[in-house]
C-alpha cells in the first residue's frame, strides 16, 4: 500500500510551500483601505453641501412631477415626506463631515 500516491499529503506539501516562501509576506499594500484619522486628513471631500443637497431637491422634484402628472395625491405624500427625511439625514451626515475635516486641520 505505500506505493499508491498520497494525493492529500502532496497537496499539503505544496500549500505549505506557497504560504512558506517569501512572496507569500504581508505586504502593506495587500491590507484593505480603512478610514483613519490620517486617511481622513488626506482625503478631500469632493462635492460642496449645496452641490449634495441641490443633488437630491432635483431628483425628488423630478418624482414629485411624475406623480402630479398622474394625479397620484398618495405618492406626492410620500415623496414629500421621503425627501424631508433624506434632507435631514444627508444635512446631518455633512455636518460630520464638516466636523471630521476641522479635527483634522487642528
């Protein structure tokens, strides 16, 4: 019996080789991005807060439209009421960030 191939035993052997060389070290570059403080202070926010907020008065007024085409009163409603939501939740989310980039340039 010790003359059939281990196949089990030759695959271990050459994963073992793989992870035991040199290529297989950790690189810096091979660890994924991760947002640090000092990735923060690098990194430019690239849309303006009236840019973002003027982003989502167009589109909710785009639906708004089609559903006053179709005289839909219950979808008006609720893209009223979606888009005083988002207004708020994006006017909060820019606050951080502005607060983020200030900690970052003291």
């Amino acid at each position: 019996m010790s003359g059939l191939p281990q196949p089990r035993r030759w695959l271990l052997s050459k994963v073992t080789e793989l992870f035991d060389s040199d290529e297989a070290a950790e690189l810096p570059t091979d660890r994924p991005p991760r947002l640090t403080p000092h990735v923060l202070e690098a990194l430019r926010m690239s849309r303006s807060r009236d840019r973002v907020l003027d982003n989502l008065d167009e589109m909710y007024r785009e639906a708004f439209q089609r559903a006053d085409a179709t005289q839909d009163d219950a979808q008006k409603v609720a893209l009223d009421f979606a888009y005083r939501r988002e207004q708020l939740y994006f006017e909060i989310l820019l606050d951080i960030r502005d607060a983020m980039e200030k900690m970052g340039r003291s």
